[in-house]
C-alpha cells in the first residue's frame, strides 16, 4: 500500500479529524429517527476505538442524506451522535455546527480519548462543491486527518479530498484499509479459479467491472436484468422483460471480448418469468432459453430459473475466489428471490474466498441471514464497483503517500 495508515501516525494528544462513513438507513417511527441497519457505524469503531486507546481526540465528521447544502433537521447526524454513545458506552459531544465557534469551543474542551461528532458535513454547500475555504476551516479543527469512509471515498468533496490538502498528515482508517485489501489486493492476484457472479439492473451501470475483471476473472455469471441485454443481443426472446435497448451493440462487444480473452461467459440458461413484477404476481419457470424459446410474449424474467441455480451452485462450488456484485432477481419480491438467495446460500457453503462487492448485493445476503458466512462484504455501493473498475478514488489519493 502506498498511502499512509492509521498506525503509522502519532496521535497521542492530538486532534484527529476522522472522516467516517455513517451514512445509515433510518426510518422514522413514532417521530423517532430510528437505525436500520448500523454496519457502518460498527465498521468505524475499530479505528474510533484506536483513537481512544492511543490517546488522541478524535473530530468525526460524516454526511447523512441529501440536504443539498443547508440545514435539514431529518438529516441532522444527532441520532446518530446518540446511538454511538450507547455503542462505545460513552458519551460523544455533538456540535450542531460543522465549523466555526461552536465546535472550535467543544474541541478546546475535549481531553485525550474523548469523541466529537460533527454536525452532516453536506449542511454546507461547500461540502459537495469540495470549497478549499471550506475545507481549510474544517481542516483548522484538527491536526491529523484519518479517512474512514470508504463509502464516500468515490467523490471529491472537502471532507474526503479538501481537508488531507490542508493538514501535517492524512491516513487511511482500518475500515478504508480493509476495503482496499479485500476489493483490490485481493482481487489483483486472486485463488485460482476466480469467478465473478454479477448481476443487478444495468450492464452500463457494471461496463467498467465487466471489463476490468475480464482481465482477471476464468469464470463471469450473469444474472438480474443485464442477462436480458445479453439474451436479446443474441436473438433470443425475452417478451416485456427490462432491457437496455441501446445496449446491444455493447453487450456483443463484451461476448467478444470475453472469447479474446477466453473468459468463460455463462448467461442464465431459463428464468422465472411473469406477467407483472408485483408482489403477488404468479411466476413460472420458463423451459432452457434458446434462439427459438426465451420469455414468453408479455411476459418479464424477474430472475433465474432452476437449471440456472443448478448450473451455477456447481461453478460456485468449484471456485477458489468468488465476488459477487449484483442481485440476480428483483429480490425485494420474496417470489422473485429463489435465485439470489440461492447464489448466497452456495456462497455461504463455499469454503472459497467469498467478497460481496456492495450496494442491493450486500442487503440480499444481510436478508438471507449469510452476512456472517462472507469472508468480507464492502461497506461502499458506488465506491465498490469504481474501485473494482481500477478506478483512482479521490478519498483515497488525497491521502499522504508512505515515505
Ligand atoms: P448492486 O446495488 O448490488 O450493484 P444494482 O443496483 O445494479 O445492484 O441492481 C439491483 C436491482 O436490480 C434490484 O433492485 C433488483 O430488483 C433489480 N433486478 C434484478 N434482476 C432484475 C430483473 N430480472 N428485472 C428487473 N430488475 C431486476
Ligand atoms: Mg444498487
């Protein structure tokens, strides 16, 4: 690794600015703002648990929501503040401004191993426009800079690319270290035979990936939607189902590619098709697609069928390293999520290298009850796929290069 990490820095009585990842699911009940699912925030205490440990003070700072620049009280980080005091078991100071007196004032007081969290950074507009000025007032609260938020590590806002610019020295968090081991250390020298399963709504969405992995990858599943593309770039039927209609000439350009680099290239072989993608809606497994049989007229494939589950469980099974990105169904539908369960359960019982790349793919597996079984699952939706497309992350190379 070339940038700086977190236990190379001197943090003892400093002030350490921490940009964290907390950018949670909520919903409201009873007007309380209420945690869905804190991976996040758990995924953090590792390097806030450091900070503490080692004496330092740390400053996180995160963004909620999209409150576009100004104050929004439901995306007020609070909760949030309140929900990590019950985690560390210890209070957390909040600063309902993110720069100025008010956490200039909170940070004066703060000893070594306190915690402060700052108000949503994206309260400013000059979060999201990455505002040097901005940034150099929030840099001014710290001394040292950590970056946490994988999940936030694909965008160049001040707190992910401004602030490393003007502090002594920036570092990557253990969370930011870990996505970086396991989506690209790992990856680039892979266990043999390395398969990729990916699915999910769009091919243009996974061009970047598709290709990328190609270089690396002897075996590529496709499920979700992006089969359709495939199947209808090859003349077969596909009736209603979601395409990507000016998609075609690419989804054939990637068939080739996968020849050129023999790559072995599996579509679905049958689906589960319907007639509305509907809770409640009956589906029907379709016979083996072919140039004359695919999805029948008015109807949509909604996931993959069982010769499809067979076929793959078996690749599964033979793998070494597998990633999976992107469900292979409308999984939200319990009807239409056999397949994507059923990928995750072969994972689970895999004893392979199993590396869940983020976004609908990590809550597939979170609902199936199989987080647990994955040797790692990214914390990042957007970040993930940029970094597995060998996309520079400007989170990440704003950060201190190693000495
Ligand atoms: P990820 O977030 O894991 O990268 P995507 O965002 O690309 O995955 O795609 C997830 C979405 O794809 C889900 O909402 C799912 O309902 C949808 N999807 C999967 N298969 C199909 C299909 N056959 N038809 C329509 N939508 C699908
Ligand atoms: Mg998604």
């Amino acid at each position: 690794m070339t940038k700086l990490t977190l236990r190379e820095l001197e943090v003892r009585g400093q002030r350490v600015l921490v940009r964290v990842d907390f950018n949670v699911p909520t919903e409201e009940r009873d007007g309380q703002i209420v945690i869905t699912d804190d991976t996040r925030i758990r995924e953090s205490l590792p390097t806030i648990n450091y900070l503490r440990e080692e004496g330092a003070k740390a400053i996180l700072m995160a963004h909620f929501g999209r409150p576009k620049g100004k104050p929004v009280g439901k995306y007020s980080l609070r909760p949030v503040a309140d929900y990590l005091h019950t985690l560390l078991d210890r209070p957390v100071a909040f600063s309902h401004d993110t720069i100025g007196n008010i956490p200039e004032e909170i940070i004066a007081h703060m000893n070594e191993g306190d915690v402060t969290l700052l108000e949503n950074v994206r309260f400013h507009p000059g979060e999201e426009a990455n505002d040097p000025v901005f940034a150099e007032s929030l840099a001014g609260l710290g001394d040292l800079y950590v970056n946490d938020a994988f999940g936030a590590a694909h965008r160049a806002h001040a707190s992910t690319a401004g602030v490393p610019r003007f502090v002594k020295q920036a570092a990557m968090g253990f969370l930011m270290e870990k996505e970086i081991q396991y989506l690209s250390h790992e990856l680039a020298t892979p266990a043999k035979p390395f398969l990729v399963i990916l699915g999910g709504s769009k091919v243009s969405d996974k061009i970047g990936v598709i290709k990328a992995l190609m270089e690396k990858a002897d075996t590529i599943l496709i499920g979700g939607a992006m089969a359709n593309t495939f199947w209808k770039a090859q003349g077969v039927p596909i009736g209603s189902s979601r395409v990507e209609a000016d998609k075609l000439d690419l989804a054939r350009e990637i068939l080739d590619l996968a020849k050129k680099k023999k790559v072995r290239f599996l579509l679905p072989v049958d689906a589960v098709e319907t007639q509305k993608v509907e809770p409640g809606s009956p589906g029907r497994n379709t016979s083996r697609v072919s140039l004359a049989h695919g999805i029948t007229d008015g109807w949509q494939a909604v996931d993959i069928g069982h010769a499809t589950i067979s076929l793959y469980e078996d690749e599964i099974a033979r793998a070494k390293t597998i990633l999976w990105n992107g469900p292979v169904g409308v999984f939200e539908i319990p009807a239409f999520a056999t397949g994507t369960i059923a990928i995750a359960e072969a994972l689970a019982r895999s004893k392979a290298t199993t590396i869940i790349g983020g976004g609908d793919s990590v809550t597939a597996v979170k609902q199936a009850g199989l987080a647990d079984k994955m040797t790692f699952i990214s914390t990042g939706g957007g970040a993930s796929l940029e970094l597995l497309e060998g996309k520079e992350l400007p989170g990440i190379a704003a950060l201190s290069d190693r000495l």
